[in-house]
C-alpha cells in the first residue's frame, strides 16, 4: 500500500476516518478521542501544514498519521533521551476498524520514521492513551522506549509518552 501526502480536498474523508476510529475505540471502551479530538480544525490544520499522510482505498481514506516538529508543552517535564537533536513528534495515527490487524499501523509508523529521517530529525516522540492497549504494544514492538507519562485535561487515563532514536544519529 502506498502512502501519500493528504491534501486538503481529502478532509472530509479524514474526518469519516476519525468519527469511525473514535466510535469503534469508544465500543472498546478506550475513551482517547471524542467529538472535541480530533476535530475539523485540527485535521484542517494538519492538511494545510502538509504534515497528514496516510493510505487510501478507492478515494476513501483508510489510515492517516500526521508527523511534524509540533510538540505539547506537556512534554517539556520529561527526561528525553535525544536532547540535542532534533526531534519528530507522531500524532492522531488511526487506521480505520475495517482495516485494522492488516499491518496499517506498522507501515504509518516506518514511513513516519523514514519521512523524519529524511527531514534531518534525530528522533521521533510520541504519546499514546495508556488504555489503548493494542496501540502501546505496537509502539513497543517497533522498539519505542516509554520515557514518562503526561496528562491531558478531561482525561480520565494518563498518557504514555515514547522515544524513538532513529539511525545512527544518537545525540
């Protein structure tokens, strides 16, 4: 599957994409997103950032990830490792329930490590739900180190913060 550089003619599918991964972690009972995140200005943003890849099937988005130097304040407690690098940071990957156990997450997650590379960063960061179970396994398993935990308001569970130092590159 080939991943592409959204534009913003792909927002309306984006925020299909988002509606149903919210819907279907709610069933699960992983209460990481709502109506309020992601939302349209949000992927907006991230569409006119040129920061929002991700996977189609027939026109319809089925996977999206966003990548960028954007970082949460809330990252500033934490003891990274990469301290004079340049870091990457992951957010809102989502592949859509119909598609999910086909590896989606993992091909995000290698194109956003090699996208980073390839824009000189040293690192990626990242914070997923501590209740997402199966996204934390997956950062786990590509070799991301848990760094710290971070809060979000109107959150009932913490979030884990990752760290991937990428190539050779170790600040």
């Amino acid at each position: 599957m080939q991943v592409e550089q959204f534009q913003l003619l792909d927002g309306h599918s984006l925020r299909n994409l988002y509606t149903s991964v919210t819907q279907h972690l709610r069933r699960e009972g992983v209460k990481q997103w709502d109506r309020f995140y992601p939302n349209r200005f949000i992927i907006q943003s991230d569409l006119q950032s040129g920061s929002l890849f991700g996977v189609k099937q027939s026109n319809t988005v089925i996977a999206a990830v966003v990548v960028n130097e954007k970082q949460s304040s809330r990252y500033d407690i934490l003891d990274w490792t990469d301290r004079q690098g340049k870091p990457a940071c992951v957010h809102r990957l989502a592949v859509h329930p119909e598609f999910q156990r086909r590896g989606l997450g993992k091909i995000l997650l290698g194109f956003a490590e090699q996208y980073a590379l390839d824009q000189t960063c040293t690192s990626i960061r990242l914070d997923v739900f501590s209740a997402n179970d199966t996204a934390v396994r997956m950062y786990e398993q590509a070799g991301y180190e848990r760094i710290g935990t971070i809060r979000f308001p109107f959150r009932q569970k913490p979030y884990y913060c990752f760290e991937k130092i990428l190539g050779s590159r170790v600040p």
